[in-house]
C-alpha cells in the first residue's frame, strides 16, 4: 500500500512539471507570434517609406529631366553684383576671421569674499 501511494505521488509530481513545461512552452510560443507580427508589421512600414522615397526620388529626377537648369549653379547671388561689376547692393557682414575677437566679462570686476579680500 505504501509503495502504491509513493508511485501514486511520484506520478502527480511528474504529470505537474509536464503540464508546466507545456503552459511554458504555449506561453512562449504565443510571444514569438507576437514578435513575429510586429516584425512583419515594422518590415511593411519600412518596405512603404523605401517605395515613397523612391517615387519620391524619380519625381526630382523627372523634374530635374524637364528643368536642366536645376542642375547648374545661379548666374549670380542675390546681394551680389554678377562678376566684373560693382556691388551696390546691401552691405555683407565681415567674415567671422576678420572680426576683431570679443572678450568676455573680466574676472578681476567680480566682488571676491570676504576672507580673500582682507588679506588675513
């Protein structure tokens, strides 16, 4: 009878680790699915933004076809007089190498405390 109950309970206890190895195994099984969806999901969205960029990239192609002058650079800037002519349009700021270098707040204008000043 004791032999009976020890295999009765030998039994029990390995019927529980397979039915928790199988809730474990459905529990995983069910996040790669979802994983796997949202990867799909994430592969689509990045397959519509590539097909967009490249429609988007053979419309500036197809405009640039039709409109050559795209491609060159302007005859002149605006503010500044085509080459060999004077400029008399508005004033240019100086670059920033020719300006003289500016200074900072001078560090001795700065009140010390009290114990620096006095010296003791």
């Amino acid at each position: 009878m004791a032999g009976l109950l020890i295999v009765g309970v030998v039994a029990t206890v390995f019927l529980l680790y397979l039915a928790d190895r199988a809730i474990k195994a459905r529990a995983q099984a069910r996040r790669l699915r979802e994983l796997n969806e949202r990867l799909d999901a994430a592969a689509a969205r990045v397959d519509e933004r590539q097909a967009e960029r490249r429609a988007a990239a053979r419309a500036s192609d197809a405009l640039t076809n039709v409109m050559p002058a795209i491609k060159r650079p302007p005859l002149s800037l605006p503010g500044l007089a085509p080459q060999g002519q004077p400029n008399h349009g508005p004033a240019r700021a100086k670059p920033a190498c020719d300006r003289p270098a500016r200074r900072g707040p001078r560090t001795d204008d700065h009140p010390a405390r009290p114990s620096e000043r006095s010296g003791a």
